[in-house]
C-alpha cells in the first residue's frame, strides 16, 4: 500500500478529502487537495482530490440554479403585490426545497461511497468530473 509524505496511506488521504467535502465544507476540502497538488506525485490521488473539488462545486452550482427558482418568483412576487394585486405562489418555493433536498441526498451518497472506495484506491466513474478532470490534471 502506497503512503504518502505524511505517513499515511493514499486511500486514506484520498477518503479524507472526500470526507471533509461532504462534513468539513471547502475550506478543508481545499486545503487537503492543495496540499496533494504541490507535494504528493500519486497520479490516482491528485486526479481524485480534484474530483472531490469539481463535483462539490457541481452539486454547489446545481442547488444554487435550482435556489434562483423560487428567489426569481419572490421577485415577482413582490413586484406584482407592490401594484395591488394579491398574489402568492408557495408551490414553486416548496418544490425547489425537495430539489434539493434530492441533490443533497445524492451529494451525501456519492461522496460516502467515494470516500469508502478511495479507501481501497477505487473510484465511481462520474463523467463530468471525470472528464474536467483528464482534461486539465496530469
């Protein structure tokens, strides 16, 4: 099993950065995956730390496209009532919650099943990451 310059196995770094994208947030996610990009020269691990940032910031992008839904029809919302007119659309709103709250579910799944498989040097073929990720890492 190969280890990396603080001791520790590749998978088990590779889980780590997994693991902190889905309960520490960016900032650690980030820095462990920075951390790999300027010191560490396993190709598998540095392709997977940059996969762990790319589809954080898809699944940050999907809930953001998806939160402008409701942010646009509050717009409006207020726009019309500032004429007079009663109006009130909650339906938009309560759907846009359950979006993404599915895209939450499927972040949490996926990158719990990433980090166990990074354990043993595994990974899930996700295509858009995968593909930024032959594009632009070594």
């Amino acid at each position: 099993m190969q280890k990396t310059k603080l001791g520790i196995s590749v998978g088990a770094l590779c889980a780590a950065i997994y693991f902190t994208g889905l309960f520490g947030g960016y900032f650690v996610a980030v820095f462990l995956t920075g951390y790999v990009l300027l010191v560490e020269n396993n190709q598998w691990l540095r392709r997977n730390a940059v996969k762990a940032i790319v589809l954080m910031i898809i699944f940050s992008m999907a809930t953001t496209i998806v939160h402008l839904i409701p942010d646009v029809m509050d717009c409006m919302e207020h726009i019309i009532l500032a004429m007079g007119i009663d109006f009130t659309e909650k339906f938009v709103t309560n759907l846009t919650i359950a979006i993404t709250g599915v895209i939450e579910i499927i972040q949490k799944l996926l990158f719990i099943i990433l980090g166990v498989k990074a354990l043993n040097q595994g990974t899930i073929h996700v295509p858009t990451a995968d593909r930024f990720v032959n594009k632009y890492v070594d």
